[in-house]
C-alpha cells in the first residue's frame, strides 16, 4: 500500500444520486478485484474522516485507468468531490482489502443492497474480460429501479452465460422481468440460488444489511470460511 497521485478524466452518472469518477494515475498500480482505496483530500492529517474515506474500486484492474464511485450525500467529502475538475489532482492510499476472488473460484454469490455494488462491478467486469471459468450470480438489493447503479452494464454482462443477475425492489412493484419485490431472504438465497453452498458468497453494503445477510447465510449452513463480507460505512 503506498500513497500515490491521480488526475481527473472524467465524471459518469450512474442513476440520479451515484456518481463515478475515473482518475489517470501518475503511476501504474496493482490491485485485485474487489479491493478499496482511500481518497486523501487532507494530507497534512491523515486520520480526518471526514474529508479521507474509503471508497472501493468499481473497476477491472490492468485498464489504463481506475474508478471509484460514491452515493453522493451533504457531506463536505461529497462536496469535495463534486467540485473536482478534469485534470485536478488528488491524493490516494492503494490497495487495500482481502475481500476478493480466490484462483480456487469457481462459483461465486454476491447479495448485495445499494452502493455495495461498486466492488462486485470490478469482480464481474474482470471475470468477463478475462473469460474467467466462474459461475456468477448476482442477487442486487435497491429501493427503487431508479436506484440500480451500473444497470446497462450488468444487463450486458447478463448475457454472458455464466452470469445471472436477479434485482430485488423494496419499495415499489418493479416494472421489468428480471427484477423481483422485496428483500434478499433465506426463501430467495434457496430459490434463487439451489446450489449456495458450493458456492464462494459474497456480501457488500451498509453493516446492518451485511450483518443480517450473513446471518441468513450461517442459517442455511453455508460453509463460514466461504462468506466474504465487508462492511460500507461513513457515506
């Protein structure tokens, strides 16, 4: 891990509260897929969370740039964030995390709510560009349809047939044919999912979602040394 420097290409909307941004690094980096970063916008103090936070890739490693994305808040780092320009240059501490693919993958789960998505987007779109032999599947947990950040990328990956991708809808009746009403659930997991526990399970998102998810896991006697779970927190 070591700090390094980046420059600003370019903004991408992802739905109306999820933005990305893609940064041209000064020099190359190597990280997994699935692994998070830290954006510094204090240097002088290090240990200022409020304006230096952990943000996951939500990009394949080996591209001639990286992506991190956030759901943007009334926070002073989403405000920093905003103001951003191209070719403005931040400060970054990478790479970080072990919650990632293991070369004994060969069947993966992610279930994951909200912004918990950005590192199963890295996860799937180095799986496709490598023509990875895992099985995917996706079960993605939003409030609204309007909610789904990456949804046009996830829809083409879909059409790999080694991936599924279900979305589940909480608080309205989803309008299209691969989206689902309601939370992530044991009957969904053993629906949806028949052969889990031969499957690596992912869970990414807000610690309460994590925390029951993992539960839901362990009472379905998944194996616990295939849970992979990582916490989102202070967006």
């Amino acid at each position: 891990m070591e700090l390094i420097h980046a420059n600003l290409t370019d903004v991408v909307e992802r739905t109306s509260s999820v933005k990305s941004w893609r940064f041209k690094l000064e020099k190359p980096l190597k990280f997994k897929a699935g692994q998070f970063l830290r954006v510094i916008f204090d240097t002088e103090n290090m240990s200022n969370s409020n304006l230096n936070k952990f943000l996951s890739f939500s990009c394949a490693p080996d591209k001639d740039y990286i992506e991190f994305t956030k759901r943007l808040s009334n926070s002073e780092f989403s405000k920093r964030l905003l103001k951003l320009k191209p070719n403005d240059r931040i400060s970054l501490e990478a790479p970080m995390g072990n919650c990632v693919l293991s070369e004994n993958d060969k069947k993966i789960a992610f279930l994951i709510g909200g912004i918990g998505i950005t590192p199963v987007i890295s996860i799937i779109e180095h799986v496709v560009e490598k023509k990875l032999p895992i099985n995917v599947t996706l079960i993605y947990s939003n409030r609204s349809e309007d909610d789904i950040a990456f949804k046009s990328e996830l829809n083409i990956w879909a059409r790999n047939s080694n991936i599924d991708i279900l979305h589940t809808i909480t608080d309205c009746t989803p309008k299209e044919e691969n989206c689902l009403r309601g939370l992530i659930t044991k009957e969904l997991i053993e629906n949806k999912i028949p052969d889990y526990r031969s499957r690596a399970i992912f869970i990414f998102g807000p610690p309460i979602m994590v925390s029951s998810i993992k539960n839901i896991c362990l009472e379905l006697n998944c194996n616990a040394d295939m849970i992979r779970a990582e916490n989102f927190v202070g967006y």
